[in-house]
C-alpha cells in the first residue's frame, strides 16, 4: 500500500482528487503576454505595411517599431497588475486600463516613427490603435471564458492545495471559490479539538508526511486566528517543506490582511485607508494645473481685461469678487471670481443665486450664465489652491449646513476643488437650494475620487464647453 494510500484511511483526512488537466492556471499570464506581443507585432506590421515602401523597408520598419511598442505595453500592463490571473478571471477584467495603456503606447508610436523619419497618415494610426485595441481586448475575453469555463469543472491544470483545518472546513462556496481561482484542494486534514496539542501536533506531522509523498502544490491553513499563537508553534513543522504555506482569512480579517502595513518595532502598522492619489498622481496632477492655468492665463489676458472693463462701466464695485470657500482637508481659502452681484457677501449668511434674483447686475447676468466669472479661479489653481478639475468648493456656510445633512459630504475634500468636475458637465451645475439635489452633486464627486486618472481629467475638461453651451441651471 502507498503512503498516500495508508494516509487517506487516517482519522480526520479526507482526500478530494481534482478532474483531469486540460490546461495549467499558472500558464496564462505568459501565454497572455505572448498574445499581447503577437498582436501588437501583427498591429505594427499592418500599420508599416499601410504606410508604403518596399518589403524590405517595411521589414525592417517593423523590427524598429515593433519591439518598442511591445516593450511599452506589456510592461506598463505587467506593472499595472493586468496579467494576473485574478484580474483576467475579475468581471470587467480592467479593460478600461488596457485600452488607455494602448492608446498611450500607440501615440508613443507616433512620436518614434516620426523620430525615425518616416511619416505616416494620421488614418494609418487610428487604424493601428483600432485594430490593435480590438485583438488585445478579444483575446482577454476568451481568455476569461476559458479558464473559467474549466475551473468551474475541475479540469484547469491549477495549484493542488492540501487544507489543514481546525473545526468546521471551508464550506462548498469557499472550496468552489478557491477552484475557480486554480486552486484545487487535493486533500484535508483535521486538527481536532483545539485543546488537544498532542493530537494537533500528529495531525501537523502527518500534513508533512502527505505533502512529502504526493504533488501537492501548496498548504491552506484554515483556523481561528485566536489560536494562532498556540498553533503556530505547531505549524513551524511545515518549514521543513519547500512549499509556499498560506492563511485562509475569515471576512473581517481580510479587510486588514490586503491593507499594507509597516513594522514598527514589536507593532504593525495596518494601513486602514490611503490618499486617494498617490505622491505621483498628485505631482502628475499638479503639473497639468500649472501647465493649463499658465496657457490659459495667457491666452485669456485680453478678455479677462475687457471683461474688468465692462464690470467697471456696468455698476460700481471691485472687479474681482473674493469669497471664503472650503477646500482640500478642510482648509478655508479665498476664491477669485469677476463681481457679478451689487453686494459681497462673505460670512455666516450667504444666500444662494436664482434665476430672477434682483442682486445680479445686467452684465453679470451674462457673466454667470456663460461661467465666464469663474475665469479669475484659474490664479487659485496657480496658486495651489485648486485644480482645473474636481469637486467644486462651495461657501464656507453652505459647507457647514450641508455637512449637517449629507452623511459622506466631507469625503469630497480628499481632493483639492476644481474649476470643473464631473457633476457639473453630468448637469449637476448651479444652484442647490434642496439636499436632494446636494446629494446627487456628492454621489457624482465621490465616484470622480474613486476613479481619477488624468483621462478622466481630460474627458472633463473637453466635456465643459458643451456644459456651459447648454447653460442648465446657471443664473
């Protein structure tokens, strides 16, 4: 009789073998990698050929584009974690990220061909990202429909799993789960009573013993983790074996187990939540302020010098209206905006604008409904006070008010406020004198936050004219 044999007839093991493998779970991360070269070789070849020449010449413009295209994108990708075998399996498989790294990579392109001297019709690179963008994301697709289809029936070639576990096993859901994922539990051993250190002891050596004499990939550890200083001085008999040992969480400890965390001298620092940008992402950001506020400033000049013209002419005051706004963290500063009313209010009791208020001045009128009096908000964002794009700030009395109503109105101030954003080009612009209407604008903030990137910056920033042409809700 076998080991594996002689194990199986031991008290408490239980083993489980997997279907036949019709194909390794660890193999599609490379084979995708492979897939995304030869469409993106095949896309560059295309695109060389359409650009004229003889084979030769398109040979070789090939191997010069070719490798710098691949190079870019499937780096970009293997940092950007999409070539995990999670992330293929996941519902939207972050295509989304895959479509803006290819477009990355195909301007890139653009920038070396031309580098190179040859030039190309701007149709041949549309053509290049189209058809390139679409085998890339084709081949994902049947990448998750495949692996899926086959870890759902057992028969993905995955990592077999011997699970070691105290009390109840991982139910059916969970062991599915697991399959699903490539991980398949070949055999399950029971430590017993909690109590009882002989037996759980036994039970360890005999895991060892198990994994010696089969081809068991891996170890699953399912146990109440308040007894885990008890068993891990048990468990320090798998370091024998050349195998990766691995914790199987419960719910509440999975929140803080995929949080990064620090050591600090016998603690560790658990990292519950992060900025919403990272120091790069801020820096990025910032940089597409400074660059947009200085150009526009530039361009602007002679109308913003009219404009304090016409406000002069039009009734008497300052041109520029300042006003105590809320902004990232909660820090107060002065926003800049053309005077558009005959009063400036600043202070406690600040009542907002409608569509016949008598305060507004015949030119402001105007000013207000074009968005034009926002145009001075652009020293704010030279300044670092805000950001051509995010939540906008509102008065400092208003921010209290609303805070007192709206459970997540705070959340907006993890991102300094912008001239723009993505509630006013989605119709959420102007007045808000009911806490329905406050809290759509917050919903479309929060989702801003959540799924920033600078696409999303630029989207918007294209999208505000036609916000401001249609005029909804600006009075």
């Amino acid at each position: 009789m076998s080991p594996i044999a002689s194990f199986e007839t031991a008290r408490g093991f239980v083993a489980s073998p997997s279907g036949r493998s019709l194909v390794s779970y660890r193999s599609v991360p490379p084979l995708a990698i492979i897939a995304d070269t030869l469409a993106i070789t095949a896309g560059c070849a295309i695109w060389c050929a359409q650009s004229g020449g003889d084979g030769g010449s398109v040979a070789m413009l090939t191997l010069g584009i070719a490798p710098i295209a691949c190079a870019l994108f499937v780096c970009s990708a293997k940092l950007a974690g999409l070539y995990q075998p999670s992330t293929i399996l996941s519902e939207n498989m972050r295509l989304h990220v895959v479509t803006s790294l290819w477009l990355c990579t195909v301007t890139l392109l653009g920038v070396s061909t031309f580098a190179l001297g040859k030039e190309v019709a701007p149709e041949t690179g549309v053509t290049l990202a189209l058809e390139g963008l679409i085998w890339l994301l084709a081949h994902r697709v049947c990448w998750r429909l495949f692996v899926r289809r086959d870890s759902a029936k057992g028969t993905t070639a995955g990592r077999k799993a011997l699970l070691i576990h105290q009390g109840a096993s991982p139910d059916a859901n969970a062991a599915s789960e697991l399959q699903r994922h490539g991980i398949h539990i070949e055999y399950r051993l029971n430590l017993g009573a909690p109590d009882d250190e002989a037996l759980i002891r036994q039970r360890i050596e005999l895991a060892v013993a198990i994994a010696q004499n089969s081809d068991v990939d891996e170890i699953l550890i399912a146990a109440d983790v308040r007894d885990w200083q008890r068993l891990k001085l048990h468990l320090t008999l798998l370091r024998q074996l050349p195998l990766p040992v691995s914790l199987i969480a419960p719910d509440w400890l999975a929140d803080f187990v995929k949080q990064p965390a620090q050591i600090v001298g016998s603690s560790a620092l658990v990292e519950l939540q992060h900025p919403p940008l990272t120091i790069v992402q801020r820096a990025a950001k910032r940089l597409m302020d400074i660059a947009i506020s200085m150009v526009a400033l530039a361009l602007l000049w002679p109308l913003m010098t009219l404009i304090a013209v016409m406000i002069q002419l039009d009734s008497r005051g300052p041109v520029l209206f300042r006003q105590t706004r809320i902004g990232f963290n909660g820090k107060a500063f002065k926003i800049y905006k053309f005077r558009t009313m005959n009063v400036l209010e600043d202070g406690p009791g600040i009542r907002q604008a409608t569509s016949e208020d008598k305060r507004t001045t015949t030119f402001g009128r105007w000013l207000r409904r074009t968005s034009i009096d926002e145009l001075p908000q652009l020293l704010n964002v030279l300044m670092g006070d805000m950001s051509v794009v995010g939540p906008r700030p509102h008065a400092a009395s208003h921010d209290s008010e609303f805070g007192r109503a709206i459970a997540n109105y705070a959340f907006r101030r993890q991102m300094k406020p912008g001239i723009t954003g993505w509630a006013q080009v989605s119709g959420f612009r102007g007045a808000t004198p009911e806490v329905d209407l406050m809290t759509n604008r917050i919903q479309m903030d929060m989702l801003y936050i959540e799924r920033w990137s600078i696409w999303l910056d630029i989207r918007i920033i294209l999208q505000t004219p036609s916000a401001v042409l249609r005029g909804l809700n600006a009075y």
